[in-house]
C-alpha cells in the first residue's frame, strides 16, 4: 500500500518524469531511467521543454510541454560564475509544476535538475524523487574542489585562481543557494541553508545515477540511494567504415555534448586529423566544423553508446552521460572540463584510474595530442577502465529503478513537508 496525505491508495501506477532540458544529459537520464519500466504496471508521462521533444521518438507514455531557460543561459550563468536561476523564474516554475501535477495527477514525481519540485511536490502532497549527480551529495567530500571554468582562470595562473577559489567557494554556494531559499520561504517552506548541493539534492527520495565504486558516499540516510549509471544514446548508425576501423588507425570517438566547450571542436578535429587515427566527431548541433580529411567523420548526432564499443578512447567535456557511455564499453576517457559538474566526474574518473583531465579553458593542441597518445598506450589506463564495464554491468540502471519502484509502492510513505 502506498499513502499520500494519510489516505491510503492502491500501489502506485503512474510516474511523472520531469526533466529541466538545460542540458542533454538532463533529458536523457530520466529517458533512460523509463526504459526500467517497460514492464511492473507502471505507466508514464514526461514534461519537458518542447525543443527536447525530438529526443523522445521511443517514449512510451504522454508527453507534456514544459518550459525551461533557455541552454545558452544556463551555460553563460556557469561560465560567469552567477545563479543559474533568480527567484522570479523559480517562482514562476513552482506554479508551472504545480498546474502540471494538477493535470497528470501522478503517484510519484521523478525529476531532473527541477530544483522548484523542491516547493511544488511538496505543496501538491506528491512523493517526488530526484535524479542527481553522486557528486552533488552532501554526503560527498571530495579530495579537493577543483575550480571550474570563471572569469578569474581566464586572467590569473590557475595556481592563484585555485587559491581563491577553494576561498570563495563556500560564498558562491550560498550566492547560488539564495534564489530557492527565498522562494521557499515565499510558499511557506523552510529554507534549505547555504550549501548549493543541498539545494540540488533535496527531494522525499534522492537518486544517485552513478557508480558508488567511483563516489564512495559511506552510510547514506535511507531516502538516498545509488541506481546506476544512465546509460542512453540518440537514434542512428555508425556507418560501416568507422565500425570496423583499420588496425593501424584507432578509432576515437569525440563528443562535447551540448555543455561542453563546443568552439574547441575545429581545434580537436584538426589535431586528430594530424594523428594515425580514426575520429566520429558529434556536434550535438553546437557548431558546424568542415573537414576533408578522410579518416574524420563528422556528425550532428551518432549514436554514443554503439561509437564508444567500436572506440579505443572517449574524448568528451567530462560529464557523466558520455563518460558512462565510454565506461560500460571499457573505453577510457578524456574529458575537456569547464563547468563544476565535469570537474568533479573526472575526479572521480581518474581516481579510478580510468580517464583523463584537460582543461577547456586552457586547451592546447599539443597537450591533447600527449593524452591521446597516453590514453591509447597506457595499458593501466585500459585495464580500470574495463573494470569499470564491470561496474557498470553490476549496477544497472534497469535494476536500480525497478527496485526503489517496488518499494516505494510497497512501503506507507507521507511525502514531506520540508
């Protein structure tokens, strides 16, 4: 049995998934997340962005429009180091999802980096569940915070921008955690205090779509839990050529997503030219890149998974969707960072031995030119990485879902006001 407000109802039967399409990655983990359910009674809709909605040609279920911000200004708010979202646009989200839950009346709300389901699930007296980056715990301590991407690292040695960074870094998070706390308090909820991951991660139920070989976390409350890694791709081909790649060229497939530092692209693409490889190199619609050299193929889209398994190596902007797809093929990655989020991934990507860091901001030919060289000879490096395939096959997404699912539907639970 399954309770809401108190009143006891049969087990739940329909997920709402919602996703902020600031970024692909935040579209494709609940697409893949729904994948679980093709089986168990459950039923499905998904609200997003309208310019998503070419991503869900293979949903099953109904699909609701929802507005988002637009990606460029997410991107240019991460960049700039400012709130990515300012109290009139939270509110006015609140009051969007609040209309939505009205209409599709769900038994539980799943959401991606919809921080306002924060305030509208619980207003609705809706269970809502986030899916969330390991990274964004506040149970998680990383080693060190590396500075992402700002003004500062453009004009200061990046020793001095560290310094100052690991300084401010506790002030920005409040700056960014303020936007939310005002809201909160708005709709007569607590606020949720200064740290950002606090923030990104509050929900009735949190779901780390990650490895915990990669974050280890220690004893988690029980309303957190580890699903799996995402593991999701566009629609098409790799075309016969590049899926059987000549022995002497190895094959690399490039992608900088739709969060990545797309204007680096023409460079990768003219140092891989000069190499003795193969490249699949997808745009993701970003930037147009001509090339004429054969053994280059260049794409908007390709499918990510399928490129990676045909690969010897990943280069991405170090997020988690396209490293997990090098990651369940045993593929080590490069990752090109520049937002916080990327950072700490390849943190833990090479702590485990299975990928390597560039920095966007200080990108360079030559030095990419080193780490492929590295990447592909490193037989350590190949070895964590096929380990990680392991991982990956251990904690499916399929299982994790299905298992927090059923017990959601078989456990009383009153969502909470918080």
């Amino acid at each position: 049995m399954h309770r809401t407000n108190g009143q006891a109802i049969t087990r739940p039967h329909k997920v709402l998934w919602i996703a902020e399409a600031v970024t692909l990655a935040h579209v494709a983990r609940p697409l893949a997340a729904r994948r679980s359910l093709d089986s168990g009674g459950w039923t499905s809709a998904i609200a997003c962005d309208p310019r998503a909605k070419k991503h869900l040609d293979a949903f099953e279920g109904e699909y609701i429009p929802l507005a988002s911000i637009e990606p460029k200004q997410f991107l240019q708010a991460l960049r700039a180091g400012t709130p990515v979202y300012d109290e009139a646009t939270l509110a006015r989200y609140v009051e969007a999802d609040l209309e939505l839950i009205s209409k599709v009346k769900p038994d539980v709300v799943i959401g991606d980096f919809r921080l306002s389901l924060s305030v509208s699930a619980r207003l609705a007296g809706v269970p809502y569940a986030t899916l969330a980056s390991a990274c964004w715990s506040p149970y998680y301590l990383p080693a060190s915070w590396p500075v992402p991407e700002l003004p500062l690292t453009h004009l200061l040695p990046l020793p001095i921008a560290r310094a100052l960074f690991r300084i401010a870094r506790p002030v920005a998070f409040a700056l960014h955690a303020s936007p939310m706390n005002r809201v909160r308090r708005k709709f007569g909820l607590a606020p949720l205090g200064h740290d950002l991951r606090r923030i990104y991660t509050d929900a009735d139920f949190v779901l780390y779509a990650d490895l915990p070989e990669l974050y280890p976390l220690g004893d988690l409350p029980s309303n957190h839990r580890f699903v799996g890694p995402p593991l999701w791709e566009p629609a098409g081909q790799i075309p016969d050529r590049w899926a059987s790649p000549q022995k002497d060229r190895p094959a690399i497939y490039v992608t900088l997503g739709s969060s990545g530092t797309a204007a680096l692209l023409p460079s990768i693409v003219a140092t891989l030219s000069a190499m003795p490889v193969m490249a699949m190199v997808a745009t993701a619609a970003q930037i147009q890149i001509p090339t004429s050299a054969s053994h280059v193929l260049v794409r908007e889209m390709l499918p990510g998974i399928e490129a990676a398994k045909h690969s010897k190596l990943v280069i991405c902007n170090g997020g988690g969707l396209t490293c997990y797809q090098a990651l369940s093929a045993g593929i080590p990655v490069i990752g090109i960072a520049s937002n916080l989020d990327q950072f700490l991934n390849m943190q833990a990507v090479e702590r485990a031995g299975a990928g390597l860091t560039l920095r966007a901001d200080r990108f360079s030919g030559p030095e990419l030119e080193a780490a492929v060289n590295k990447a592909l000879n490193d037989t350590a490096l190949r070895r964590r990485a096929g380990q990680a395939r392991e991982w990956c096959e251990k904690h499916a997404l399929s299982k994790g879902i299905r298992a927090f699912l059923a017990e959601f539907g078989d456990a009383p639970h009153s969502p909470s006001s918080h």
